[in-house]
C-alpha cells in the first residue's frame, strides 16, 4: 500500500509470503509502488522500519537511507461508551 501526503510518497506495507521471499517479488512490488507515487507527483518516497527490523536491509539494497526524523506517538484510551 502507497500513498502521496502532497509532495512525498510513502510506502505504507509491502510484504511476501516467506517462502516466496528471493524471488523479486519485493523488488518488483517496491519498483511498482516508486512508479505509481511519481506518476502521482511524489518526488521523494519515504517509509517508516522499526529499528532492528532486518527488512532494512532489503530497502537500503534499493537505495533507501536513514532519514533524520523524530518520530512522536502516543497511545488513545479507547472511547467510552
């Protein structure tokens, strides 16, 4: 899943079965998504990979860096009612 938040791109999920992992699968589907966020005007594509995750590996293979970023969050009590 991607999307266009106005000038950047991002890649929300992108995920292969495991054991159809080194196919390409995941190259394919990220050169897709690179494709799909330019022809809708991202000219920077970014995506969020929790630390230790060795999935970075992947991404840093296809060009993707650590970015300078903060990352703020917090937790919503659920609603009454």
């Amino acid at each position: 899943m991607a999307g266009v938040d106005g000038h950047r791109g991002w890649v929300y999920y992108l995920g292969v079965q495991p054991g159809e992992q080194g196919r390409g699968l995941g190259s394919a589907l990220l050169r897709a998504a690179e494709a799909w966020l330019g022809a809708h005007g991202a000219r920077k594509v970014q995506l969020m990979v929790r630390t230790g995750n060795p999935v970075s590996g992947f991404y840093a293979g296809h060009g993707y860096a650590v970015q300078d970023c903060l990352v703020l969050g917090r937790w919503l009590e659920p609603a009454a009612g």
